[in-house]
C-alpha cells in the first residue's frame, strides 16, 4: 500500500509526465482521492468514484462535508495529518452517511510537500485489501468461545499429555520411592488438566501487562529456536535499539514471536530452499493508529515487530482465513498457532498485518509502547 501512496503522491507531485499521471491512477485498482484546503474533491480516480457511488463531475461540485457527517474520524484524521504533515493510517473505520454505508475501511491520508494544505487519501476496503494480498486482522479474530477454547488446548493440553506420558513411563521403570513422584506428577498433570477444561468455559480475562523489552523477547524466541526445531536456519536481526518498552504480558508476546517464528521454520524446511533463513526486525513506523472499540479513542502503534522468512510464501487457499482457527496446510498442523497469534495482538491492542509471496513472508506486529499514563500505574 505504501508503494502505491508513495507511486500517487509522486504523480500528483508532478514529477512524472502529467499525460501519464491521470491514465495510471484511473487504472489503480484502489480509490485515491486527492482534497484541496477545503475538503473539496480536487481529483477522484475511477476506483474512488466506484467506492463513493458518485462521478467525477458531480464530485467535482462536492465537499467530503457534504458525504459524511462531521463527527466521522476521518476527519480527525485529515486534520492530523494536515497538522503533522505526517502519512497516518487509520484502521478499521466506518464510513456511515445517507450515501454511503462502507465498514472496516483503512484510509492512509498523506500530505503533499508541494501543495499545502491538501491531503491525499488512499482507500483499502476488505476485498481490496485481498486483491493487494496484504491482509489485516483486527482485535477480535478469533475471539469466539470456540477459539478460545481450541487456543487453550493447543498451548497448554499438548504439552501437558507429554509430560503425562512421560510420568508414566517412569512409573514402569522406577523404584517405589521415585514411582510415588511419577504419579504425583501425573496426578498434578490430570489436576491441570481439569483446571483447563473448566477455564474454557469462560472468555478472556484482562491480561496483566508490565514495560517489556521486545528485543529481550526476541533473543529468548530466537535461542529457544535456534536450540530446537530452527538449528538448520540462519537468523539475522535487524533491530532498532532504541525502541522503548512495549506495553505487554511478555510470556504471552513469546508465545505470539514463537508461534510465528515455528511457522517462519516450518516454511524454510522444505526442498529446494538451500538457504533457510528467517529476520527478526524492529523499528519504529509512525502513523499506524487503530480505534479503541466502543470509544472514540485512537491508539497510536509506533512500533512494529517482523518475522521474515524465505519460504515459498502462504497457500493461496489458505490466505482468506489465514488467522482463522483449524486452518492449515501441514499434515501434522492444528492450525491454532496464527489464531493464538491474531487474539493475543487483538488483547494487547495491537495490529498484525501479513505480507507473502515467493521467497518472502513477513508477517508485522504493530504494538502499544508503554504511555506515560501506563507507567504511572
Ligand atoms: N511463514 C509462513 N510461510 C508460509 N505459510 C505459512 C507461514 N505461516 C503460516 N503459514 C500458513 O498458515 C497456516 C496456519 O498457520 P498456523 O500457525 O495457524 O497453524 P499451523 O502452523 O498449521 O499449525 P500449529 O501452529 O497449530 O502447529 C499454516 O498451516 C501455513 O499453511
Ligand atoms: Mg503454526
């Protein structure tokens, strides 16, 4: 998407040929609309025409006033952007007037050096998104009480049968004294067990969070892997040092940059990829904001996180419900880890956002950072 803001601002800038300009955004699969100081449509292309149900010409005699109701976050967000001069995107926002009925819209709105005052909106609705193969999930996936109860069984049931089963092997094969430990251990097993079924009845709870250093989470991820199922693959780290804390439960962010980078290990363990390799990156990218549900409030996601692989990229069957539970393609996958993934960011108010294709998947956390207000606390 930046690529494409990045290719528009240029040709409105004017630095390309003005004849080429109009013929490649009318082409642009995705709606860009350029306002004036006014909020006056100075130019639509022809997917922004679809998107709004509204020709060129009779925008042309139109304000985004007269679309949408002056209390749509847009707004707020022209304004900042107009105040920043920054490029701020905004996730998930409902577009609601008489004339227009559009939900989960992201917009990223960015202000023209050469013409003050203007701001130029890029528009990605949900299929667009899917044609762009860049896909969000947002708070809330897989928060359904089945999910909930899947993500439960797949982190703590699975393990615990292992040691299980291991306690009672050794009760086969140990003294008396040391078999009376063996099955306390599988007692305790089955005690924990239970504990978890009844806990699946019941939904999230509110997690306890602390200022974490993401780069701490990473090298614990990182030796874990590379001490277990990612020995064979070559680790690079991209990190920015001087990121500040996130503001996270840190073992539920490990299970979130381990199930990613087990995905990232499974996809370069194949044939034919010579040298697997994954990238953990960190840094700072301004203007990702996402609305706090059931408030008018924006939180401002500074921060992002990337685990990148050069695996052959995600299926394309499974890409629509990539964070969806039970979705897999491995023969011995539960198709949990990316659902675990997407509820454990959506908690934490944070953002996932994918990038795939062949020889690079990368998917990118956007996260909290700790606020002054947090760390008063
Ligand atoms: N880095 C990646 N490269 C290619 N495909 C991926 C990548 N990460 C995830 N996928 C695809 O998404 C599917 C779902 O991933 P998810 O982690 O949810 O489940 P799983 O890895 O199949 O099983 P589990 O994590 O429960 O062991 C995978 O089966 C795989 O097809
Ligand atoms: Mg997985």
């Amino acid at each position: 998407m930046s690529a494409v803001m990045a290719k528009a601002s240029r040709l409105l800038a004017g630095r390309v040929r003005p004849a080429d300009s109009g013929v490649i955004l009318g082409a642009l699969p995705v709606p860009v609309i350029l306002l004036d100081a006014g909020n006056n449509f100075r130019f639509v292309n022809h997917a922004a025409e679809q998107f709004l149900g509204i020709s060129a010409a009779s925008l042309a005699q139109l304000r985004l006033n007269d679309l949408l109701p002056a209390d749509n976050p847009l707004f707020l967000l022209i304004d900042q952007v107009r105040a920043s001069e920054a490029t701020i995107s905004e996730h998930d926002l409902t577009l609601e007037s008489p004339r227009l009925h559009k939900q989960g819209i992201t917009v990223q709105g960015t202000a023209l050096p050469e013409e003050p005052e203007a701001v130029l909106l890029v528009i990605q609705d949900a299929s667009a998104a899917r044609a762009l193969d860049r896909q969000l999930a947002f708070r809330g996936a897989a928060r359904s009480v089945t999910g909930m109860a899947a993500i439960l069984a797949h982190e703590v049931k699975n393990p615990l049968s292992g040691i299980r089963g291991a306690a009672q092997l050794l009760e086969t094969s140990v003294g008396p004294n040391d078999r009376e430990l063996a099955e306390l251990i599988r007692d305790e097993a089955d005690r924990i067990r239970a504990l978890v079924d009844r806990m699946e009845a019941f939904g999230a709870k509110p997690i306890a969070r602390t200022a974490v250093n993401i780069h701490r989470v990473l090298e614990h991820v990182r030796k874990l892997a590379q001490s277990g199922f990612a020995a064979h693959v070559r680790f690079h780290e991209l990190y920015d040092p001087s990121l500040p804390p996130v503001w996270a439960n840190r073992d539920q962010l490990i299970q979130v940059v381990l199930n990613l980078v087990k995905n990232a290990a499974e996809a370069v363990t194949q044939e034919g990829i010579a040298h697997p390799e994954i990238t953990l990156a960190t840094g700072f990218q301004h203007g990702v904001r996402v609305a706090v549900p059931g408030t008018t409030e924006r939180l401002d996601l500074p921060l992002f996180v990337a685990v990148r692989d050069n695996g052959p990229g995600i299926a394309e069957d499974i890409r629509p419900h990539l964070f969806e539970p039970f979705v897999t393609s491995k023969t011995t996958g539960s198709g949990l880890g990316l659902s675990l993934v997407a509820k454990i960011v959506g908690d934490h108010g944070g953002l996932i956002e994918v990038d795939s294709r062949p020889g690079r998947t990368e998917f990118r956390l956007h996260l909290p950072v700790v606020t002054e207000k947090d760390a008063d606390q």
